[in-house]
C-alpha cells in the first residue's frame, strides 16, 4: 500500500475561514494508502516546509498531496522541499483548496466537502504517481540562419560575436535580401547599401559563419538541441574556390538582355553574373534556363573567359548535413507584383511599378543612375501618383493586415522625387497615413510641410492609359466620396508585404506554425515573440509579419540572445512530463499496433518510428516511439491512441481515472457519513 | 424514465432523502480554463459547489472515454473546457478536441443520451467571470434535469445479459443455400498469379461442408487456387485477413474483393496501414461477375459508386436501408431511442465478433482488454456492453465504411451498422468526410479546420 501524507494549509485564514482544515485532514486519514494527514497555518513557510520534509523521512512517505492554493502558485516549492528530503519532486501533489474552493464559495459545509473531495481525488492519483527525472538533452553549441537578408545577417553576426559558430543559408547568390535594393531608407535618407554592404562583408567574412549562399534547406531532423538539417548547395556551375570575381565571364556573354531580378525587371543582366556589383560572396552564377551553352551547348565563352577556369557546366546540385542546436528563421517577405491588380492599367503598363520598382529607379546603383524615369519612354515624369495600400487592409483580397512601413517609404519615395525633380508633382492616394515610431511623423510632415506632397485620402478604383499618360480614378473619402481623375505620368503602388511563396513549405520542414496570412506565428505575440512553438526555433524579421528594418534588427537580436541563452547551459533539463509508448519484455514487446495516429497528430513530429526485431534481426513489428526531447507532454497523441499504448507521464490514463474513481466514491459515502 | 428526482436514487445513502446535489465534473486545460477557474478565485467570485475539476495540459489530452467513465462514475454532468480556438499552448490540441467532440456529441445522441449533461466551453485564462457563470448556468440546468437516473438504473442493473428476453438465435446460415461452388476464372487467375510469383498468397473463399456458406481460404499454391470460390453478398470482409502478421509476412498478397472491401483498403491505405504496391486484387463487380485482376487504384475506379449515390445526407458506402434505419431511429424521441439501444446492448455477449469481423479495428491490444486502468467493466452488463459499444463506434468514426461485417458477425443481432452509419453521416455532414473516398485525405481524426462548423460549445 502507498504511504502517502497529506499536508493541509490554512493559508492563513484564506482557506481555513471557509475550510474546516482539520476536518480536512482527518477525513484524508480515513483514504486508502494515507499514513499520516496535518494541517498547518502556512506550509510555504519555511517551517511549514520542514513540517512535510520532516514526515517524508519520519513516516517514510512514498508520495505527498498538498493541499494548498493553487499549483501554479506553490507546486514548484512544495517540489523542492519534497526533493529536499529525498522523495522524487514528482510524487509530490498539489490539490487546490484556495482558487478553487475557499475562495469562491461561502457555505462552510459544502466547501469543507468540496475540499475532501478535491484530496481524495489527488491521494488517488497520487497512488500512481511515478517517480521521474528531468529528460537531459546534450547539446550541439553551432546555429542555422535561415535567410540572408538583414534579419538573417544581423542574427548571424550576433550570434558568432556571442562565440558561437553560424551556418547562414541564403537562397539567391549573395546576402542582402531587400534592404540591398533599396535606395535610401526612412527617416533618416541614408543610404541603405552604405549601410548594409559592410553588414554583408562582416558577414561572409566572419570565422564563426559559414556561409551556404545559393542554398536552401532541403530537410530538418531533430529536436532542440539537436538538428540535423540538410542544405541543397544549388549548382551554380562555377568553381567558388576558384573564381576570383573579376567579371571576365559576364563581360564575354552573349545574353546581355535578360531582365535583372535584382533591379525589378526594370535593367539588364548577363545569364552569367552576380545579381549587384557589391554582392556577397562575389561568385558568379548560371542562370542555366537563359545559357546558351546549356541550350544549344554553342556558347562557352565564358569558361574560355575565365582566366582560373572557374566555369564547370557539369556541376551537380550538392547536399550536405549539418548539426545545429539552434535554428533562426529569417526568411523575410515579398511584395505583391503589379500583376495582382487588373484593375490598374491590367496589371502590366510599364508605367505602372511598385513601390520595389521605384526604389530602383531613385537607387544610384540602378538602371537609370538614380534619376527618376518612366521605364516606357525614359521621360522623367512631372505628375507622379503614388497609391498606398494597395493589397494590404483588403480583407475581401484575402489580406486584413496593414503592411506597415507603406506609409513610410511612399512619404520617402514622395520626397525622393522631389529632390530629384523639384518642378514635379508627386500626389499621395491614401487610405489613413500611419507614422508610428522614432522620428517618423516628424518624417511624413517634412514630406508634406517642407517638400509639398499632396496627400488625398481616397480610395483609388481604376488606372487607365489615356494619351501618353495614365489617368488614375478615385473616390475622395474625405468629403463625400465624390469622384475624382488625376492625370499622371508614373503610377506608384505601395503594394502588400506578402510572406514568401515557399513559407508554408519551410515551416512544414521546421515544424513551426504560421497564421491564416501565411506569417510564422510566434509562441506569444507579447511575452515570447521570438521562439516558435517548437523549441530551439526562434524568428526574426518579416517572415513573421510586416516590419520595417529597426523593428527587424532588434528581432534578429532579441533571437541572436535566445540562441546564446539557450547554448549558455551545459546541458539542456527539460519537464519529465512527456509522452512514452508502451513496452514489455517478450513475447508482448508492446501493446501499440502501429496504427501512428499519434504521429498524425502530433503537433512536434515527436513521434518515431521503431523497429522491433527478434535476436536473428528479423522484424517483429514497428511501434511508434516518443523523441522525449522533441515532446510538449500536450497529450494529444495519447487521446488518438485507440489501444491505449501511449500514455503521459503526470497525466496517465490510471491517474485520472482513479481521480474519476476517487470522485464516485464520494458518490457513495458522503463526508457527512464519516 | 418514469421515476422522479424527488424519489430517492438508488445509490444515494440510505439517510433519508437528502436534496439532490448535481455532481459535475469538469476536465479543463491547465493554459487556459485551469487558470480561469484560478482566476475567478483571486477576484474572490462565487460560484456554485458542485464542480469537481481535474486538470489536464491540453483539450488535446481529453480522450471522450473519460467523459464516458465519469458518467459511469456518477457524474450527473461533464464540461470540458480550454482554450479558445487559435489560443492552444500547443498550437492546434484544442481544434483536434473540437473535431472529437462534434463526433461524440453526434453518437451521444443518436444513442438517446441526454446532451444537455455534457457542456463544451472555451474559456481563457483572462475569462474568471465566463468560467464562474458556466459552472452556475450549468449547475442550475443539471438541478432542473435531477440525479442521472438512466445512468444509474444502467449501472445498478448488473448481468441483464443474462436475461433469456429476445435474444434471437444464431442468423440463419447463407440462405441461398446451394452448394459453394468454385469460380472457374477466379481460380485460373489465382493459379496463374501465384505461378508467376506475382503474388505468394491468395485470400479469399471456398466451400465449407459445416458452415454451409464460404469460409476464408489461403491459398499458397496453383493447386490449392482451384478450391476459390466467388464471395457472397453476405460474406464477411476480407480485408480484416490483412490484419494477420502472419499473412503480412507472405506480401505480395492476392486478396479476393468486392466493393465493399475496396472501400476498407482504401482506409486502411489512407491511415498508411498497407502498401497498394504489395496487394493485387481479384476483383468481382456487386453482380458477382469476375472483372479480373487489378491493383487496388484500378479498382477503385472500377468500383466507383455512381455520382447519384452521393446524397449530402447518405454517407456513401453506406446501404440506403442502413440509412432509412437511421433516419426512422433519430425520428424517435431522445428517451425512446435511448431504450431503443438499452434493449440493443443488454442483449450483447461481449463475445467481440463485431471487433474480430472489423477491417478497421486492428489494434495490437484492444483497450476493452485492458485492466490498467480498467477504462469499464469488462462483463457482458449494462455499463460494460453500453461503454463498449460507444468506445468502438467512437474508435471508428470516419473509418468505418458500412461493409455491415460487425452486424453479420454479431450473433445477437445488433443493429451495429446503424451506430457505423450515424457517425459517418456525422462525419459527412460537418466535415464533408466520407471514409475511404480519398486515399490521399488525411484520417477524419488525424486533421482539423480551424473553421470546423460547431454551434454547442459555449
């Protein structure tokens, strides 16, 4: 029979005043498996505590039930001073007799009753408590970043300065991401390369990162602590350690044509090149679709270019695995394209761009030097509309959310023009203007007091070519809706952040959750913004929402110190309370089928595959098997376990029905009986 | 049903009448509810006794046979309650809870039971007033509604099994009773297949001199092939044969199949419980033609239903007489239909051919079984026949395909496939689910939409 004590606490007079503690105890005397029952004034205090340490040795306790104030408030204490006198901190029960009974009811009788209850309930299932310890986790010190945009590349670098050793992947050829191509940014106009470009060279420089450019995660195994994540190098038929940069190769190709994904469609590139003079590594790379050594294998001026003979058609994509403990996601965003909106000018006049486009255009390092020019004709505008919100607070488009920094850099592209063309007329169609941050209204005023944006709030409806210009229709929703048509030479749309196409997939392989937009959803959007649901990922920067690049930067940093807090410990302790799956010794091994309902719902993928075989190494059956270091311990998989093989330690099947059984007996004898 | 709440009840103590106090039993998540309920404690709110709360991590945790064992127990009403949709610590337990309690609710009540007794809420940990009100409201509904006698009355009342009271006999034997003769082309096609070595077994039937109807066969050989027979309308379903280790350890497998079969393999495939790679399918059309030899795709396409069959209402594979069944069954009264399924039950033997007979039900050890913890009492009485008759419909909601081998094998005549077709009508009606037509679809239990359609939880 199970010795187990029973400790009530007045807690003062706020259990014992509707409570009648002692009737407590001598009632729990009464229940099967309990050897000794007290009550106390206050068991937290420290000679409260020694009054239960003292019974565990003297009465040699096997299990103690608390009956106190609620577990969230004291279970921790009263699981260090159970462990203080050697019990095992987890066959110590709390029953809440405070939140729950004393202080919402009044009736001394019935919350006396209640209050037996609740301990016969907890000394049933205290019967079946085991003994557990903390599931120790080894862990590997090195880190994954996801993306090399400046969330990934701040990340990084804060990372290996914590002395930690970076894996950086980034998908396209160089880091960057979209702080490269823009112009300048808000709302200080200095220049985003002039303050990004050293980032990057810090960056691919550092002896603690690795840099995987052109490179994606291909698969990610593990659990906190304990990743192993493929990484598909992508081939970029050039020889890197080789390859110098010196531009030789992309001066000889004959495709000189092609559209720069780097300058928005708007300038030309070679189909062997880096996307930007300052890019980082400064390797080249193929566009293999637009080659035409690849098509019609006749070209190959470029390899006989290359004065180290870099170039090697005959690369092969390469998959290499990596052991990391920690992974931040930085993947960032897109913009909605123009083709999303039909109903200006189809989706496709050339004078029609976004607000990425027009970046471009005031960038020095773009197509046209800087200079502000209509991409049709090369005229510099004179009229240029700039419509904000375009896609975003559109809860009939799909999209409900404010993108956030629109406000922000359409007042700066506004001025940007200004400066550029004093003589122009830059008009600003907007929705609401919102300019919330550290220097940011002061921004937007200068935009209209000092350089004399018009803003109209409106909504717009159409853009239309007319003569050589393009007239855009709106309605003022300032006085009245009335209709109105400005004439215009450029359009600018402040199109929507959008999560990345492949976001769902990414967050698929890492496990993570995203919300119905497609945003990685963090643990808590105010108290742990940062960490997924999954433990050892963490986030920063835009593939969580819409943010501009301070609030970005701060993310990357906040996530760069939960990497580095979480690698400061030796080794990682987690809560025993996980899941486990049923074995015994031959002939039964165990009592799960493997049907893996589990591992359908298990939110952790903490569900493994095992196979049990016999001496000869022949198959007997495969059974699931809980990663104790990937478990929650939410139960889920218990619930969808038919044949009952799987169980949650603290919270097992035999502990809650022999609470159920605890409470029919009550059923039976009524305190009042005893 | 007759008697009254004023009329002592028959577990109560014997000391004279003591007025009726609801016994509720509440299991909440310890994120959301648990706090709740703490909360509604620190703001020092009042609320009414009668609740008894156990703690659980997540709605995820709360599998419906504790709501079952804790009316079992004595509850007179059961809440669960977590965190609202979207809040889960654990991202989604609480959607996965919701799916299982649309189904639970749905079997309750086709089985008569009185709904009101079981309250779902989501109540956040911010929510002390909610959690405050819910307990009142609900302790002043069960007040009204009195002592669960039905319950009581099913619990007190041991061994009615045993009661001689119209328990049919055994169903007549196959009652076209001609000879089981062998299919000429099933057996040549069989012999070739295992001449080849395309498959190592063939399953299906053959004559039986004592059954007097087809009894299952393997046949290993060409030789033995020639004994197969063509499968009966009221034949039992084959693919519950898959379920033998031994046989899994002869793959590739030839399995004789009609329809009805077809539609349990494509669960079984669904659930990822068998490779159509390692199955080759002797298949005949429901005239009882032999259409030849095909993988379990093919088949599939062979076999599809007509387009006609697919009513909003009539969960596919089901017969429209099981359906009929059903609809006449919930045209009844609650209380009506509640000793509809007592009579049903009371006559069970617990002799588990439902279980044996079933494609789906293929756990290793079934929880029936099981003593640690004792989920309900293992003997052929009331609580044991009813717990186990909602704990195996439960376990097969969107997973049973209405073949009726349950029914068939049942020696007492349970109208088993009714409780197979409620939930499958459940399953169609509020997750547009049919078992087995999509072999890519993830299990009915395995998914959740965060919009899944409910209008009961508080």
């Amino acid at each position: 029979m199970a010795r187990i004590g029973v400790f009530v606490c007045h807690c003062g007079e706020n259990i014992a005043r509707t409570v009648d503690c002692a009737g407590v105890a001598a009632a729990s005397l009464e229940m099967p498996g309990v050897a000794t029952a007290v009550d106390y004034r206050y068991l937290c205090s420290d000679p409260g505590q020694a009054l239960i340490r003292e019974a565990i040795v003297k009465v040699g306790l096997a299990g103690v039930v608390i009956a106190s104030c609620s577990p969230r408030m004291h279970e921790k204490t009263f699981r260090r001073a159970a462990e203080a006198a050697g019990l095992n901190p987890y066959l110590c029960e709390i029953a809440n007799l405070r939140e729950q009974c004393s202080w919402v009811h009044t009736d001394r009788d019935q919350a006396t009753r209640k209050a037996i209850e609740i301990v016969r309930a907890h000394v049933a299932r205290a019967r079946y408590n085991a003994p557990l310890v903390p599931v120790r986790v080894p862990l590997t010190r090195r880190a994954l970043v996801v993306g090399g945009g400046i969330a990934g590349i701040q990340a990084a670098l804060d990372i290996a300065e914590g002395g930690v050793e970076v894996v950086l992947v980034e998908r396209s050829p160089s880091l960057g991401g979209h702080m490269a191509q823009l112009s300048e940014t808000f709302p200080t106009l200095d220049c985003s390369q002039c303050i990004l470009t050293p980032r990057m060279v810090e960056a691919g420089t550092h002896g603690r990162i690795r840099l995987e450019a052109y490179s994606e995660v291909e698969k990610v195994e593990g659990y906190v602590g304990n990743f192993q994540v493929s990484i598909r190098r992508k081939a970029r038929y050039v020889d890197p350690n080789r390859c110098t940069g010196c531009g030789a190769c992309w001066q000889q190709c004959p495709m000189k044509k092609l559209k720069s994904v780097f300058d928005e469609g708007l300038g030309k590139r070679t189909a062997i090149g880096v996307p930007f003079p300052q890019a980082v590594p400064n390797k080249p790379v193929i566009d293999r679709e637009n080659c035409i050594q690849f098509k019609t294998k006749k070209c190959g001026r470029c390899q006989k270019a290359c004065p180290v003979g870099a170039i090697d058609f005959d690369q092969q994509d390469d998959l290499v695995t990596e052991q990391v403990g920690a992974i931040v996601a930085a993947t960032g965003f897109q913009v909605l394209g123009k083709e999303a909106f039909p109903l200006y000018a189809d989706g496709d006049h050339p004078d029609v761009i976004t607000g990425l486009q027009f970046e471009r255009l005031a960038s020095a390092s773009g197509p046209t030097g800087g200079e502000i020019r209509r991409p049709s004709d090369g005229e510099i505008p004179r009229t240029v509309v700039f419509i904000q919100c375009a896609g975003s607070r559109e809860p009939a488009l799909g999209r409900g959310y404010c993108s956030k920094i629109c406000c922000m850099y359409t007042a700066k592209h506004a001025m940007l023009y200004k400066h550029k063309y004093h003589p122009g007329r830059p008009i600003v169609l907007c929705m609401d203007v919102r300019t919330g941050g550290k220097g940011y209204d002061e921004f937007w005023r200068r935009a209209t007091e000092q350089d004399g944006v018009l803003y109209i709030r409106s909504r717009s409806a159409r853009v239309y070519p007319s003569g050589g210009r393009l007239v855009v229709q709106a309605a003022d929703t300032l006085l009245g809706g009335e209709r109105m048509e400005l004439e215009a030479d450029l359009v600018v749309l402040a199109t929507a952040m959008v999560p990345q196409p492949d976001a769902r997939a990414l967050a698929r392989k890492l496990g993570i959750g995203y919300d119905s937009d497609g945003w990685y959803s963090e643990v808590h959007p105010k108290l742990r913004p940062v960490e997924c649901a999954s433990a050892g990922i963490f986030l920063a920067g835009a593939c969580q929402g819409p943010k501009d690049i301070p609030e970005t930067v701060a993310q990357a940093s906040a996530a760069a110190s939960k990497v580095l807090g979480l690698f400061a410990a030796r080794e990682l302790l987690r809560e025993p309370l996980v899941s486990r799956v049923h074995r015994a010794p031959p002939p039964v091994h165990s009592i799960c089928g493997g049907c893996f309902a589990c591992e359908q719902v298990c939110p952790y993928r903490a569900i493994e595959r095992e196979e049990i075989r016999d001496r000869k190494g022949n198959l007997i059956k495969v059974v699931a098997r809980v990663n104790a270091g990937l478990c929650q311990g939410c139960g889920t998989c218990v619930a969808a376990c038919r044949a009952k093989a799987i169980d949650l330690e603290g919270f097992t099947d035999e502990q809650i029905v022999a609470a159920l059984g605890a409470l029919a007996e009550s059923n039976v004898e009524p305190a009042g009986a005893r | 049903m007759e008697k009254t709440p004023e009329q002592p009840s028959q577990v109560a103590p014997s000391a004279g009448p003591t007025p009726f106090e609801p016994r509720l039993v509440a299991f909440l998540c310890k994120w959301c509810t648990y706090t709740g309920a703490d909360l509604a404690g620190t703001s020092r709110l009042t609320y009414a006794p009668n609740v008894r709360a156990l703690m659980l991590p997540c709605t995820g945790r709360i599998d419906v046979t504790f709501v079952l064992k804790a009316f079992l127990e004595g509850a007179d009403g059961v809440l669960v309650s977590g965190c609202h949709p979207g809040d889960c610590h654990y991202t989604a337990g609480n959607f996965r809870a919701r799916r299982r309690w649309i189904l639970f609710r749905d079997l309750l009540d086709t089985l008569g039971f009185d709904l009101r007794r079981f309250e779902c809420a989501w109540i956040s940990a911010a929510e002390g007033q909610k959690f405050a009100r819910t307990i009142d409201t609900f302790t002043r509904s069960l007040d009204a509604l009195g002592p669960y006698e039905e319950m009581r009355r099913l619990c007190a009342d041991r061994w009615p099994g045993l009661a001689p009271a119209g328990r049919p006999a055994h169903p007549p034997a196959d009652a076209g009773d001609q000879a089981v003769a062998p299919c000429p082309e099933l057996a040549a096609a069989a012999a070739q297949a295992l001449e080849s070595g395309k498959v190592r077994v063939v399953v299906g039937w053959t004559a039986s001199p004592t059954l007097g109807r087809p009894r299952l066969a393997w046949a290993t050989t060409p030789e033995e092939a020639s004994c197969l027979a063509a499968p009966r309308a009221t034949s039992g379903n084959l693919a519950r044969a898959l379920r033998s280790r031994k046989l899994r350890t002869l793959e590739p497998i030839g399995l004789v199949v009609r329809a009805s079969e077809i539609v349990s393999l494509t669960v079984l495939w669904q659930e990822g419980q068998l490779d159509p790679g390692k199955l080759i399918l002797f298949t005949f059309a429901p005239g009882g033609e032999f259409l030849g030899v095909m993988d379990l795709a093919a088949a599939r396409e062979m076999l599809r239903p007509a387009s006609a069959d697919q009513q909003p209402s009539r969960p596919a594979p089901f017969s429209p007489e099981i359906v009929a069944r059903l609809d006449e069954l919930m045209a009844r009264p609650p209380a009506e239909r509640w000793a509809f399924w007592r009579g049903q039950f009371d006559r069970c033997i617990k002799c588990y051919a439902c279980r044996q007979s079933c494609p789906s039900c293929g756990c290793d050890r079934c929880l029936a079984e099981k003593n640690q913890p004792q989920w309900f009492p293992s003997a052929a009485d009331g609580p044991g026949n009813f717990a186990w008759h909602i704990v195996r419909t439960f376990h097969l909601a969107g997973r049973c395909t209405g073949c009726g081998a349950c029914q068939a094998a049942c020696p007492c005549g349970l109208e088993l496939n009714v409780l197979g077709a409620a939930m499958a009508r459940s399953a169609l009606v509020h997750f547009g689910y049919t078992a087995g037509a999509d072999p890519q679809a993830p299990p009915l239990q395995a998914d959740f939409k965060p919009d899944d359609a409910e209008r009961f939880i508080l």
